[in-house]
C-alpha cells in the first residue's frame, strides 16, 4: 500500500522546528519558544512535538497559519506520522453514471473497521492546508476516525464536468454508499466542511443514503439563490459570486489546455484579470465576461435566472428538509455571507426534518467570525482571547459530535443545549435553549427626523416612540456613484479577515445618500440577539429599485461599528418568484430582512440605522430602469429619487430582538 507522508516517529528537536518557522515569520527562535510557551527548546519526541506545534499554530493569525502549513505540511505530518497510515491515493471511485471521482482516504495504522468522516470539495484536496481544513485530518485519525477527501465531479483529479451544485447530492450519496462497502469502513458515516463543502453535505444528506449518521456543516447556505449567488432581496451578489467564478478558472483553464480546448491568449487574459481582480466588479454589462463564458459559464445561468425559478427551486435543499433524516450541527459567523442559511438550516430542521432524531437534535453555534476569519480579530475589532476556533475548539467540538453519533459513545451530547452563541460587546459565550431565543422581546424602534436624516450629522433619530406628522426623507440614488461596501458578511477577495467583518462606517455615513437614524446616548446597555427586520414605507421617481438597511453600534469615540444589514430589490416586495414593477412616486410598504445579531449595546453606546440604495461591490447596482439589469450598461443608469415616510399613516421601524435578563 502506498505511503503519502513519512510515518516513521522521529526524534526531532523542538528548535529546529521553531528555527523553520522563525524564517518564515522573521522572528527569532527564543521568541517563538517564548510565545508558544515553552521556554527553552529541547529535543522531543514526534509526539509531543506535535502537541506543541499545533499549540503554536492556533496562537498565530491564521493567513500566518495557512502559509505555515503550506511550506512546513510535510515537516508536522513528519511528526505526527506515528498515528497515520495513509490510504490509496487518487483512488477512483466511480460514480452512478461511470464517471469517476479522484478520492483519498486517512485512517489509522492499527485496528479494525472505524467510523469515516467524508469531505468534497472542489479546490484540490492536494492542498496541505485542505487535509486541516475540513476537519483536522490528523487529530481525527489519532481518535480513531478514517477521514475520506474526494475532489468534486469536473475539478482536479476527478473526471467529468464541473457545473456547481446540480451533481453533488447523486455524487456524495454514491460516495458514501461506496465508503460503506470499504474493509475498513465501520459503515458509520459523518460528513464535514465549510462553505461549498457545506454545500456538499446538505446535497447528499437529501438522498438519504444508508450509512450517513450526522453532519457538521460549517459557514454554509440553505438556499443557493438567497446566497451566495443572490440575496435574501433579491439582489445579485456581485462580489462573492464574481469572486468565487474568477477564482474556479485556473484549473479549468488548465484542464481544457491539457486537453487542447484551450489557449495561451485566454491565459493571458486570466492573468491580467488575476492582476487586479477588483477590477471586474465595475465591469458592464454583467453578462459580458468572456473568461467566465468560456470556463465558468455557470455564472451566465445565475444571471440568466434573476427570480427564484425552478432552477434555484430544484437545488435548495431547504426545499428538502422532510428527506433529511439526520441530525445536524450548525456552526457560522455573525458576519458570515451564510448566516442567513446556518439560522434557516436550523430552524427548518427543527421544524420539518425527515425524522424525529433529525428535529429533536438539531444544534447551533455562532461565532463572532467572517467567512474564512476565525480568529475573532478583525482591523477594527478585537473579540478577545476566548473569541477564536482554536479557543471555541471547533474540531473537539465535531469530534465529541461523532463520537456520540458514529461510535455510540455516551458523552452528553443529547443533552447539550442545543445553542451556542457569542455574544459581541460582552464578548462572551454563552449557551441557549433555543433558537430565536424563547425569551425574546421583539420591540419596533420608529423612525423620526425633520425631514434631513442625510448623513449621521443629519437630524434623524431612533426611539420606541410612534411617529406623528412627520416630513419624509429624500436622497438621489446614482449607480455611477454607489455607496460602497466597508465591511459586513463580504466575500471579496482573499484579504480573509481584513475586508470583512465590524468595519467603522463613518466615511459611509458622510454621504448624502445616507439617512442615518440613532438613539440618544444608552443611559444602560441594551441587548440585541436574534433576527432583524426593518420595515419601510418608500416611495421612488424609479419602475425599480434597491433600499438597504444596516444595524449600527456607535460607541462613546464616534466609531461606527457595523453589525449587520440587508437588502431588498423593490421588484421582489411582494414574490421572489413573480417580480412587480413599482408606480413612481407610490407608497409601498418594505420588509427587509436583515439577518440577524448577538450585540450588548453598552452604557454610552448609541443603536443607528443606515438607510440607503446600494452597498457596492457586495451587491450589484440596480439601474433604476425596470429593466433586465444583467444586460444593461452605465449608459442605461437613471438616477432615482428615493423618500422614506416615517409618520402616523406610515411609521416605519426597525423590529430588534430584545433581551432582558437579570
């Protein structure tokens, strides 16, 4: 059988590795020894070494992380071999219609048939930092799991044709159903991932195959329309669907050139679209993107389907709650591009799962993270020491997970609470009952102003007050000059952490096309943890267009802190299926859903609401035509009049959820 990775134990000095890493993070060797906590470096044996690796690799940023396990990879599965043997691999597991799917397998050197932990994925599961992403490969073997990492249908060593999504549920469902007949199979298995590796765990839970007992999806979607590839509002979610679409053209680009398919000028053109891929966000009309035509033409379908059609209803697997028998633990981010699905995969579970196990057992855990940031450290904002995965213990927790549901162990897990939450400003954990939180109060907080909400020096207010007559606000909404997106549940670019997350929105809130909505001063803190809804009364000079809606926490120094926001295209007031064009200068009633949010709004704080017409790049500009906006260029923009009524016939509100506790 072949062997992956060196799987000797070795005695290796503690030194020599802090020396391999210092190089990398231009530190000295004592500094690390200092850091990790482990004083002077002496030599150790694999296994305890391995123990000190990992606990230096946790205190680390995790771009610092990755990088690390990309260069030394080989030097700590060097140390840690003592508990693997790997598999076959590339093992080509055929599928239900011949094609076959590149598959390896991890699992221990000793013992019998174990419970599989599977992972798919279509971003090569070559990648060193793969084999850790998904679950820890490394730690789970050494508790007695194989752990099975397969490249999706059409992406690096598999066969066949890449189209996100539509194959995954017969492919995943023919992969377990292979890994059930494996000698070294306890038929007990448990899935795991984040992000499109969540995809792939909800798709085939759908099938129902036989030997599946639990999953762990990690920062995943219930809907593939509502996200990642348009919004709860119906908007095109131009930055991360572009973003990933760019992202997923290297590999076929080089699989058609191996094939002849293929051309260096179309390599040339990557690479300048590689060069400054922000640069594509402000490309028009939408559809026109050669590149993607040609290696990513599933991006032209999600613009060819702008309402929730059958396309987007044969995929969602929340469509499919009642086949999906299985219990499920959740786990997203406050500022994540899929909170909006964990929350609707949990509570749809509960409410319509295909088994009593399924609904009864259910569970939820939100951290105060981004998509790809788990360190709960952003520029602006610092959660705190317990804030991190590493300090959560993210994989202990799915671990004790399977243990219980694939090994049988008696560990407590039933009886957990079935939430778990960070709570920001307290920057805390803390455990619930449920989710909403049973003991919610939803209280509407109206909209006041003079009539001059413009900017956050402007005169509009927040208050549990009703309004009486009360002029409206007024602002031009321009596409050629959008509001640009600071931060939020973004996906972007690859500054993971950076770009995301509890951004200050002052620059935002300078803008003239910005109502800006706050309460007076906290006299104490306020609690606010569940779902968001804002309510707005509007009309438009426009056929169609956009308004958003963002949570604000402004604290005693002026920052601005973004919690979280929405959006909602006018066309989809009343159906995401059936679009309705509006009646320029009509007033029509607007629920936007902005997600949700666990924040302490503490003593000398102020809650603000933002209220604007775009949030550019996240989303894609409306026109303000009425027109099909994926076909349209900048010379078809018309500016749109856009008023917000807040008075006795007309109070619009912001409903938060909250909580008062002793």
């Amino acid at each position: 059988m072949p062997r992956l990775l060196h799987s000797t134990p070795t005695e290796v000095s503690f030194h020599s590795f802090l020396h391999r890493l210092s190089l990398l993070e231009n530190l000295s060797c004592d500094d690390l020894a200092s850091a990790s906590g482990h004083g002077t470096p002496v030599p150790r044996t694999g296994a305890a070494i391995s123990v000190l690796a990992r606990t230096l690799l946790s205190s680390l940023h995790f771009q610092i992380k990755f990088a690390i396990l990309e260069k030394y990879q080989c030097c700590i599965l060097l140390l840690e071999g003592e508990w693997l043997l790997p598999g076959e691999k590339n093992i080509m597991v055929p599928m239900r219609d011949g094609v076959r799917l590149a598959t390896d397998v991890y699992r221990p050197a000793e013992g019998g048939p174990v419970p599989v932990l599977l992972s798919r994925l279509p971003y090569n599961k070559e990648l060193p930092m793969m084999i850790q992403a998904a679950i820890d490969a490394l730690r789970a073997v050494q508790v007695g799991y194989a752990v099975v990492l397969q490249d999706c249908r059409g992406r690096f060593g598999s066969e066949g044709e890449f189209t996100p999504i539509f194959d995954e549920a017969s492919d995943g469902a023919d992969t377990v159903a292979w890994i059930a007949q494996q000698p070294w199979s306890s038929s007990q298995v448990g899935t795991v991932g984040g992000s499109y590796l969540g995809f792939t765990q909800w798709l085939l839970a759908k099938e129902h195959p036989e030997a599946l007992r639990a999953m762990a999806p990690v920062v995943t979607t219930s809907d593939y329309y509502q996200t990642p590839f348009r919004h709860q509002g119906g908007v095109f979610e131009l930055g991360c669907a572009l973003f990933w679409s760019v992202g997923m053209v290297p590999e076929e680009l080089q699989r058609q050139l191996r094939q002849g398919k293929a051309s260096m000028e179309q390599m040339g053109a990557l690479m300048q679209v590689m060069s400054d891929p922000s640069s594509q966000f402000e490309h028009l009309p939408l559809v026109d993107m050669p590149l993607l035509r040609d290696f990513a033409p599933y991006y032209l379908d999600w613009l060819a389907h702008p309402s929730y059609d059958d396309y987007w209803r044969s995929i969602a697997h929340k469509e499919y709650y009642e086949q999906i028998t299985v219990p499920a633990l959740n786990i997203g981010g406050w500022y994540d591009i899929f909170l909006g699905g964990t929350l609707e995969n949990y509570t749809g579970m509960k409410q319509r799962g295909g088994s009593a196990v399924a609904r009864q057992h259910q569970r939820l855990l939100i951290g105060p993270w981004s998509h790809g940031g788990f360190t709960g450290i952003f520029p602006e904002r610092n959660y705190g020491l317990m804030a991190s995965m590493d300090a959560a213990d993210l994989v202990g927790v799915q671990l004790r997970w399977y243990d219980h549901w694939l090994k049988g162990e008696s560990n407590g897990v039933e009886q957990d609470k079935p939430v778990k939450l960070f709570v920001m400003g307290l920057d805390q954990w803390r455990e619930e009952d449920d989710w909403p939180l049973p003991d919610t109060q939803y209280r509407p907080y109206y909209l006041h102003s003079g009539g001059h909400a413009n900017t956050a020096t402007g005169d509009g207010t927040l208050s549990t007050n009703t309004p009486a007559d009360e002029a409206e606000d007024v602002y031009l909404y321009d596409p050629r000059h959008p509001v640009p997106t600071v931060g939020g549940a973004t996906l972007l670019s690859l500054a993971l952490g950076i770009d995301q997350g509890p951004r200050d929105q002052r620059g935002v809130e300078a803008r003239e096309d910005v109502l800006c909505y706050t309460t007076p001063t906290l006299e104490k803190q306020v609690e606010v943890t569940g779902p968001i809804e804002l309510v707005l009364y509007v009309s438009s000079s426009a056929r169609d267009t956009d308004f958003t809606g963002k949570l604000v926490d402004v604290n005693p120094d002026g920052c601005a802190e973004i919690l979280t926001d929405g959006i909602l295209r006018a066309r989809y007031r009343e159906s995401f299926s059936e679009p309705k064009l509006m009646e320029p200068g009509q007033i029509y009633e607007l629920h936007l859903d902005l997600w949700a949010t666990s924040n302490v709004f503490k003593a000398g704080h102020r809650i603000q609401l933002e209220v604007s017409s775009s949030n550019f790049p996240r989303f894609d500009r409306n026109t303000n035509t009425g027109g099909s906006i994926e076909t349209e260029t900048e010379r078809d923009f018309v500016q749109a009049v856009n008023r917000v009524f807040h008075d006795s016939a007309h109070p619009s509100h912001l409903i938060l959820p909250i909580i008062e506790r002793d």
